[in-house]
C-alpha cells in the first residue's frame, strides 16, 4: 500500500515523512523518497505471549515523499507525474504560516484538477495527431473510444469535477486506468497547523463526502516523537498543547484508505497483514503468497482478542470461538488465520 505524500513546496511534506517513518526523506535524483512506516498493532504483544514466536513481523505503509508543487504551476504535473503509482494521497496543506484554511484546501484541489485537465488534453492531442495518419479500422476504432473518453473527462475536469471510477462503464474504466489520473484517487487533505492549534477537531467540518480532512501540528509531532514518553506528556500539559500521536495517525490512515489488519500466529512467527476491508479468506491468503490462491483448501479462524482474552489455541477451541471458513469468507479486522493449502 504506496500512500504518497503532496502539497505546495513547504507545506509539511517531508516534516510528515519524517513524523511516520522517524527519519528524514533521502531524495533520489527526481527528488522522491520512499520509506515503509510500521503499523502500530499492540495486540501482537498480547499473542507473543501466548506463542513466544521466534520472529515477530509487522505490516507497513510504504510512504512516498515527493517534489513540492510551484504555485504558479510550472512543472508541476511532471512533479506530480511521481505519485501516479501511489495507492492513497495525503495532501498537505499548511496553515502554520497563518494561510486562510478554506482558501488553501480549494486552491490544491483546484491543482490537482489542473494537473488532471493537462494530462488530458495531452493525450488528446497526441490521439488527435494519429487519427489523422492511415491506420487499420480496428486502430481507428479504438482510438475514437479513447477520445470520446477523454473528452467527457476533460469536460468533467473543465467544470471542475474529479474523475470518478464508480462513475464510468468497463471501457471508460479500463481507458483511464492507464492515465492514472489524481483526482481518481483516493485522498484526504492533512492541514498542518502552527504547534499552538489547541482546536484540531475544528478543522473536520472542511470534509467532503471524498476528502476527509483532519489536522496535526506536523512539526510539534517530530519533535514530541524524539521525547520520552512522561516528558512529552508533561511538556503538553505544560504548554496546553494537543497531540495526535503517530499510531493514531497511521490507524486513520488505514481506515480512510479501506485498509485493515488481519494477523497469523504461531512458533515461528507472529506477524500482521495488510489487506482491504471486506476482503475475502481468498485475498488474504493471496497477500501471505500467490500460490496459496491457487492451492487454498479453507481457512481456520479466530478473533485476536479471543485469543488473547482466553490465552490459547486450545481454551478457544474448547469455547467452541474457531471457525473453518472457505474462501469468500469475509475476513474482519483483527482475525487470526491459519490456511490449509493443498500440497
Ligand atoms: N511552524 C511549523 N513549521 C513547519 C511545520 N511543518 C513544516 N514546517 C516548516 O516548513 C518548512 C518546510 O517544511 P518541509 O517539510 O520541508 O516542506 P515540504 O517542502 O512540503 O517538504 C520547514 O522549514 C519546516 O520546518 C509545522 O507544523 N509548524
Ligand atoms: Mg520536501
């Protein structure tokens, strides 16, 4: 799960890589970084007690930090041309520096919009330009379907709409998949307030049905992060501070994205994945190995907080709380999954 990092050139970007990562982007030559942020999961803890695994593995986030947007939007879609791969968007829109809030999450929108309204007419000219040479029929055919695609998406982008997946049919689907367009993707907007916010909860109401908006003094976070513990909660309390730590940031990270945990655990191993909620046995079997997709048999099922409530594999069965469940089985968070493959 690739979650990447845009704004405006210093609007927090790199000061939230650091935040959930705990260091500093190392750009690569086009001024990327990328670095995986483990997902808080405290009831593994809980379940190496119960299995004392020699190995302990955690899911991530992989973050990608990126070049800044200019405001006057010169070189920008190449810039965001980076996050074309990323799964889930974290815009970062400052307000430490005392910028109008509403007026700075309309204007990166807008942006996004804009980079989306150049990729399009990009294409359409280049499909424009072939439509003209002689080519076979099928050719022709397809690129009038690419066109008349690209067209409703520009009038869409025109009048200042996203683009929208649940919108279109197969075709139009299959089309601007290959674009990638941002604004299809699925957002939130981060405002970075000045460390002195006591209100961060005021900034909720600029949420949209797509965009959810939540705010945290990015730079107050990095710097709480390098205390210890009993110092930064004295230091809040002294300081009448707010604080939004990093687990919580990364668990609602996971639920806006459709992101949510299941574990396996045994001897050898207690580890977290990562799958989309509402997925199925069969997915999640299919994140632990492609082959065990193929070769799934059923999967054996147990509540995390069973386990650990009752302390064994074995009060739990007696309780009668594990389950065999076949493979469109509906995982729920915090399930623990043992499968049964054939050979
Ligand atoms: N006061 C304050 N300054 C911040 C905050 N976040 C970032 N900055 C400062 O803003 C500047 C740009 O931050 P940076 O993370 O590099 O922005 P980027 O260009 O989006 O990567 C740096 O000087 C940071 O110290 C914040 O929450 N509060
Ligand atoms: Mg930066």
């Amino acid at each position: 799960m690739k979650i990447g990092l845009v704004g405006y050139q210093g609007s927090g970007k790199s000061t939230l890589f650091q935040w959930l990562v705990g260091r500093k982007p190392e750009m690569d030559g086009k001024g990327t970084a990328l670095a995986t942020a483990p997902i808080p999961e405290p009831r593994v803890e809980a379940l190496c007690e119960i299995y004392h695994p020699k190995k302990v593995t955690y899911a991530s986030l992989e973050i990608v930090d990126t070049p800044g947007l200019s405001r006057d939007q010169v070189g920008n879609v190449s810039r965001l041309g980076h996050l074309r791969e990323a799964d889930y968007l974290v815009c970062v829109v400052p307000v430490f520096d005392g910028s109008d809030v509403k007026k700075e999450i309309d204007a990166f929108l807008e942006e996004m919009v804009l980079a989306d309204l150049e990729i399009a007419i990009n294409r359409l000219e280049k499909v424009h330009e072939q439509q003209k040479r002689h080519l076979p029929k099928d050719q022709l055919d397809k690129l009038a379907v690419e066109e008349a695609i690209l067209q409703k998406v520009k009038t869409g982008l025109e009048e200042g709409h996203p683009v929208k997946a649940d919108e279109m049919n197969e075709e139009e689907y299959k089309a601007t998949r290959s674009f990638r367009f941002l604004t299809e993707k699925n957002r939130m907007i981060l405002v970075n307030t000045g460390d002195d916010e006591t209100d961060h909860a005021s900034y909720e109401k600029y949420s949209t049905a797509d965009v959810p908006v939540r705010a945290v003094s990015v730079g107050l976070e990095v710097e709480l992060a390098q205390m210890p513990a009993d110092e930064r909660k004295s230091f809040l309390d002294e300081m009448g501070l707010t604080s939004t730590s990093r687990d919580e940031f990364i668990r609602l990270l996971m639920d806006f994205s459709g992101q949510m945990v299941f574990l396996t655990a045994g001897e050898k191993e207690v580890r977290t994945w990562l799958m989309r909620k509402n997925g199925t046995a069969i997915e999640a079997a299919g994140c632990i190995h492609t082959d065990f997709i193929k070769k799934f048999i059923r999967a054996e099922v147990v509540a995390c907080d069973d386990l650990i409530r009752l302390g064994s594999e074995r009060e739990v069965k007696a309780q009668g709380l594990n389950h065999r469940e076949h493979k469109d089985y509906v995982v729920q968070e915090g399930d623990v999954l043992l499968f049964h493959i054939s050979q």
